[in-house]
C-alpha cells in the first residue's frame, strides 16, 4: 500500500489541530490550578523543570518528526532506527537519578584518604 502525500498533509493538518487543542486545554488546567496562588516564575520554572516537562515534550515532538520525515520518505529506515535507538538511550540513560546527586570532590563514606591516615 502507498501513502499519497495528500495523506500525509492531512494527517499534518489534523496533528496540528489536535496539538493546538491539547495546548489550549493544557493552559486552561494550569490557569484553573494555579489561580488565586502567589507563585513566582521562579517558583513555576522549579515546579517544571522537576516534572521534566520539556525533555518529554521534546522527546514527543522529535518522534512526531522522524515519523513524519519518514512516512514522507525523506530518510530512510536506518536512520529513523538510530534516530528512535538514541532517543531510547537519552531516556533510560536518565532514569537513574542518584548519579546526578554524586559529588565527585567530596570522599565517600567510610573511605579513608592519605592525610587522614597519616595524621
């Protein structure tokens, strides 16, 4: 089975819609939630940044993208599998967040250095 353009266009066109739609629903939940609070944009940009809100939203849009390149044909099956494999590397790479509150300055517990040992 081929995929006309056509097809795809409109399947753009209505992608389109549906993610203004989501958006618009998305600022109405957060006028609704956040009305009547005294926060800050500090405060907001904090509360975003823990949820990772833009990794996934960027994550989504470069899926949306390569399917789109390729459903188009503009790039070819290798390359939307290396794409896709290190958009999967990104994410289960990042999975493990006691790596990121390691300070590699400060000694670990327990251990033991020269100047301790020879005072």
């Amino acid at each position: 089975m081929e995929i006309s353009q056509d097809f795809i266009l409109q399947l753009v066109f209505y992608t389109t819609i549906a993610f203004a739609i989501f958006m618009a629903v998305l600022t109405l939940i957060y006028f609704v939630t956040f009305r009547g609070h005294r926060y800050t944009g500090e405060s907001l940009a904090a509360i975003i940044e823990r949820t990772e809100i833009p990794k996934l939203a960027t994550i989504i849009l470069i899926i949306v993208a390569v399917t789109f390149l390729a459903l188009l044909k503009i790039i070819e099956g290798e390359a939307v599998i290396t794409i896709l494999s290190g958009i999967a590397g990104y994410v289960l790479g990042g999975r493990n967040p006691a790596r990121h509150d390691k300070d590699p300055t400060k000694p670990k517990a327990g251990s033991t250095s020269k100047n301790a040992a020879a005072g």
